[in-house]
C-alpha cells in the first residue's frame, strides 16, 4: 500500500491556513464572551455533540485547569437529569458548526429557561443557535480536509483554537500563576517540574526553623534546635540575621571526633561552613535538585530576597516528589 503524503501535507496545510484566517474572530464578541467567563459566579458549562463535542470537553479541560470551574454537559444527557448540572451564575458555552442539531436545539430551549448567559460557537451567524445566544463566535463556513470534504477536521481544529484563545485570554486575565497552576497538575511530571522551593521544602512558612546565631556554642545550637523537627542541618545566621553558613551532621560529628567533649564549647560561627550554597524560596523546585546533583549536598538552604534563611529543602523532599533536574 502506497499512501499519498502529498495529500497528507495538504490536510496540515489546509488546518494551519484555517487558524491563521481566523484571527479575525477576536473582536468584540469575542472580549464579550471573555468577559462573560472571566465573571462568571458558577461554572463554564461546555457543550456539543460528535466532534464538536469531544473539542468541548478538551476546552472544558483546559478552562478548569486554567483557573475557571468548568465541565462539559452532553446534549442528549441534559434531557435526562443532566439539566440539574447547570446553575444560575453559569455560562454556557455550545459548539455545534451548524447550529442546526436537533439535541443543541433542545438544549438552548432548557438553557434560556434557566435564564443562564449563553455563548455559541459556529459557522452561521443565522442559525438557531446563533439566534438564541448572548454571544456568537462566528467562525464563518470552511471546506474541511477529509477527502470527501464532509468529515469534521478543519472546522473542529478551529474550534479547539478558538477554545484554546479564551481560555487562556481569561487565564492571564486573572493572573493565573505558575503556583496555580502546580496546585491544579500535582500529580503529573509538568506539575513537578513547575513546582516552587516553597511548595517542596520540609519547613513551611511559619514554623520553627533550626537556626542559630554566629555567636552561639555548639552546645546551645543543640539545645535550640533538639525540639525542631526532621532536619540534618542548622543554618548559622548573623547579626542581622542573615545567612553566614551551615552545620551539617557530618561536620559536627568531624569535629566531636577531633576535639572531642571540648567541640560543644566552639562557637557556630567557627564550625560552620561559610558561604554555603542556598536557593531563593520562589525558585522553581528543579532548580534545587540541579544543585543536589552538581554540589553533591544534602541539605540546602533557602532565603528570601534579603538572604534571610526562611526555610530549609532537604535531597530526600526533592526525591519524594519526583522532580526531575
């Protein structure tokens, strides 16, 4: 079997171009319905049948992951108990190319009984669906690729372009951040990856920090420090309180060994190690495990913008949520 890759280029070709000639739909409709999302007291509601309607449910994805509650409501399932998903305060948004299908049809009659702000996704500006929206996001008629120019495919990815537009418009709208979004993905690898040193550091903004200052003894760090929990460092601050250095189990134990009894009488200050490695608490997680792996450390320090110690990340944090360096 020989297949025709000419022909398969083109199919690319004719949904790139279709993208493109859409731009146009980001008027003033569009902001409209942006806005309509972005104030919306309730949930997105997302819906559409065949392959408009498996486009819905990616946009429904994309806008509850974004930072706007959303799910998707199947047209034909509304009509069966599916209705009591939708509330005052919610937007709907329907995809339908035509805007002539019979179960869309039903659905808008329930949705304008409920009185809820609805957004229509299509190709005619005069269809039904048109006629009972709020707002119309007219994507104008398109020959679609598929060789017998019927299948849904240029119209379809023009949909999920679209979708991806407002979605993501009202995302920066809200000032969506990186933190968000961590809190919405912790699960997956690019939720790791995006994960902050204040999200995976064992100590956690306001708890009791295994810190001592310059001029303290040995013997007054561990009496400071023995009710703090899990740590194997103390980090030595000075007298403004900023980060000089870091003592490590390792090093009090290479000092009891060559001092003996007289090492708990050395002040933190000599003991320590100066100048010691430390990362900024906004920094991105992957960024400490960088430096586990090129320092060959343990424990590493983390400061504010001031370098005022405000938390500590230990190698085994990094390991238990599986951030990738």
């Amino acid at each position: 079997m020989k297949f025709d890759l000419d022909y398969a280029r083109r199919v690319i070709e004719s949904e790139s171009e279709a993208i493109k000639s859409i731009t146009r739909i980001v008027d003033d409709s569009f902001a409209t319905a942006a806005m309509m999302l972005y104030q919306c007291k309730g949930s997105a509601i997302v819906s559409g049948i065949g392959k408009a309607g498996i486009i819905g449910r990616k946009i429904s994805a994309t806008l509850a992951s974004t930072g706007t509650p959303s799910h998707f409501l199947h047209p034909a399932e509304a009509v069966h108990g599916d209705l009591g998903r939708v509330r005052e305060g919610d937007v709907v948004l329907v995809l339908s190319y035509g805007g002539e299908t019979e179960e869309v049809i039903r659905l808008i009659n329930l949705v304008k009984q409920l009185q809820v702000q609805l957004i229509a996704m299509t190709s005619d500006e005069d269809s039904t669906l048109s006629r009972h929206s709020d707002v119309v996001l007219c994507l104008g008629k398109m020959s679609e690729a598929c060789p017998l120019g019927v299948a849904p495919s240029v119209s379809t990815t023009c949909m999920l372009a679209v979708g991806d537009a407002l979605a993501f418009t009202v995302m920066k709208a809200r000032n969506f951040s990186v933190e968000d979004y961590v809190r919405f993905h912790p699960g997956g690898s690019l939720g790791s990856k995006l994960m902050t040193v204040e999200q995976s550091m064992m100590f956690k903004p306001g708890e009791k920090l295994p810190i001592v200052n310059v001029n303290s003894t040995l013997k007054q760090m561990l009496e400071k420090t023995k009710d703090i929990k899990r740590h194997g460092a103390v980090m030595v601050v000075d007298n403004n309180g900023r980060l000089a250095g870091i003592i490590t189990d390792a090093d009090l134990r290479r000092l009891i060994t060559k001092q003996g009894p007289g090492a708990f009488e050395v002040n933190t200050g000599k003991a320590m190690t100066s100048d010691c490695k430390r990362i900024r608490i906004d920094a991105l997680a992957a960024e400490a495990t960088a430096m586990f792996h090129k320092y060959r450390i343990d424990e590493l320090p983390v400061v504010d913008r001031d370098d005022r110690p405000v938390g500590l990340i230990d190698v085994q944090d990094i390991v238990t949520i599986k951030v990738v360096g």
